[in-house]
C-alpha cells in the first residue's frame, strides 16, 4: 500500500525519538491481536527473500496506546520478549502456530524517573543463556545496564568514556553478546575519524558493566545510507546485522547484512554481504529488532519493526529460515578493510 506522507509528518519521528514527550507505559490488562501477514502481499505465494526463506509473520496490535514501539527482543525457546523503545516489556509464548499465548506486559526499571520517554529510551538489547542476565542499551545516556533474568530488578550500570561523545539519538543501537563472554556495540551514528561511511564499533573483552578494561574501538561499513538497528551472533560465529532507512519516496527499507568480527584487531573497518533487502513490495517498515534462533539444523531469524506510535506504520514480527547454501556468493564474507587511522 502506497502513502502519501508529508514531510512534516515524518520530522515528526525525530521529536518522537528524542524521547521529550511524556514517557507512556503499558496496562495491568494485557491484550494483542495477532494477524497473519504475507511476505508479499502482491504474491502471497513468495517464499524467498535472498538468503530468508518465509516462515510466517505477524501484525502485532494493541488497544493499549503504550503498545509498540519495538527497538529489540530476546527469543528463548517458546519465549518472546519485545522491548520498546520507552522501557516498555511485551512477553508471551509462541509455537510454531504462531500464535501467541500467556501474554504479559510489563515495565522496565531503569534511569531517570521514567516520567518521559528520554529516561528509558532502550535500544538494544543482550543476555547471557547460561545465567539469564540481560544487558540494555540506553540512548540519550549512552549507558548501559545489567538487569536479572526476569528483567525487575538493575544489578549495575555504566556509562563508557568511549560512548560518552555519542549523539543524543546514536547511542547503543546494535549490541550482541558473543558466546566467548565479548561484547560488541554498534553506534547507529557515531563515525571514526576519517571514515564518514563507518560507524563505531566497540568490543568489550568482558560485561560492559563491570569496568574490567577500556573497549577496543573497530568499525563497521553498513550499506550507503543505513544506519545499523540490530545484530545477532549466528551459530558459527558471524554477526547478522540489521540496517534500517527513511527516505520519502520510499519510506522505511531494511538490509540484512552477515559481517565477520572474528579475531579483527582495534581500528579493523568491517565490511559485509547483503544478504536480503526489505522494500516493495514485500514487507517492510521500521525493522530494529533481530534475534536469532535454532530449530533442529535449521538457523532461524526473527525480525521485528518500531511502529513509531504512527499509524501508517505497523509493529510486524516475521520469521525467516536462514538459507546461505542457496547463495554461495553470500556464504563467505569480504575481507577487512584497513585501519580507521
């Protein structure tokens, strides 16, 4: 469906984002509507988007005006967390029906009072399988905090020197812990020196939280004119990265993106292979969040959008089977580049 949005109308978003709008937070009386989508609604036969192969999508809709908004996720089994972009918590369980069930909403404790939406403006997040602990991305604070399993209670927090010159709206926006125990973190905005199409990467040897030792600075080359929202460690190491733009013409467009970080040293420029791109006439919006999974042998992708609070926007969850055999370009990552200098 085509729309005709004006300019205003899309300035609007950045307001939104700057979180200075009192910050809305979900009921004690949890509903959602769950509807079936295509992957093309022109062919709703489509199966194949490059390297995903469509398992099946959902329109996610709520009465309540806090619902939505949705910048990361944690699948775990059965278990679905969506985490919106104002500290708001959406879990269920979900089979291979799709159809979610045990729905439960709830709120993230988190900087600030939480009076406006700035306070807990999250953005990415990260956890540990073997302990259940969880690690939230703050924009505007360019802070990041360790939380418990069940997501009630802060256990620490930290706000990295080498985040500290980060944008208001460029904080956090990408961050994944590796099964090695490392963290990476993407800014959605912030260059290295000399390299205006990079975006900064930072590697922590250990819990950001902790302060063990200063971060590794490296970069990552996202496609012309996306911005990084998302990325996932796949089982044999590679990061999927997903890469979001707005433009008028064509609104919201996504890019998926498999990168290797592996062994790369400090000041390392990380390129990657595209793997499928979201835009007419398949489905696509605000994508921020990714979560990766397995199924038997199956590598298994879930995709989730940001509504934004519009209404010509919608918050879709879509499931995708990762097919990279089928594109044997695809499989195999470039080379790094040289340094940032």
């Amino acid at each position: 469906m085509r729309f005709a949005v004006p300019l205003s109308s899309l300035l609007m978003l950045s307001v939104t984002a700057s979180g200075i709008e009192p910050r809305q937070i979900l009921g004690d009386r949890p509903k959602m509507i769950a509807t079936p989508v295509p992957l093309d609604p022109s062919d709703p036969a489509r199966t194949r988007l490059g390297a995903l192969i469509w398992l099946g999508g959902l329109n996610l809709r709520s009465d309540d005006p806090a619902f939505g908004g949705f910048s990361a996720m944690r699948v775990v089994g059965d278990r679905f967390t969506l985490l919106s972009d104002g500290g708001n918590l959406v879990t269920f369980r979900m089979g291979a029906d799709l159809r979610p069930r045990e729905l439960r909403f709830a709120d993230l404790p988190g900087p600030g009072t939480g009076a406006i939406k700035r306070h807990r403006d999250s953005e990415s997040l990260a956890w540990d399988p073997a302990t259940g602990r969880a690690w939230i991305g703050f924009e505007n604070r360019n802070a990041i905090w360790r939380y418990d399993s069940s997501l009630t209670r802060a256990e620490r927090s930290v706000q990295p020197a080498a985040m500290a010159d980060w944008s208001i709206a460029g904080g956090a926006e990408a961050m994944v812990r590796l099964r090695s125990g490392e963290f990476l973190v993407i800014s959605e905005t912030a260059r290295p020196r000399g390299r205006p199409d990079a975006r900064i990467v930072l590697r922590f040897a250990g819990d950001p939280t902790e302060r063990v030792r200063a971060p590794e600075r490296l970069a990552y080359v996202p496609p012309a004119n996306y911005d990084p929202t998302d990325m996932a460690e796949l089982p044999d190491g590679r990061l999927l990265v997903l890469n979001r733009r707005l433009t008028l013409s064509g609104l919201f467009t996504a890019k998926l993106v498999l990168i290797d970080m592996r062994g790369l040293r400090a000041g390392t420029v990380a390129r990657g292979v595209e793997l499928a791109t979201f835009q007419r006439p398949v489905q696509h919006d605000n994508f921020e969040a990714l979560a990766v999974t397995r199924e038997g042998a199956d590598t298994i992708v879930w995709i989730a959008s940001d509504d934004n609070g519009e209404i010509w926007e919608q918050s879709l969850l879509l499931k995708f089977r990762l097919d990279l055999k089928a594109n044997p370009g695809q499989a195999k990552s470039p080379p790094p580049a040289k340094g940032t200098g």
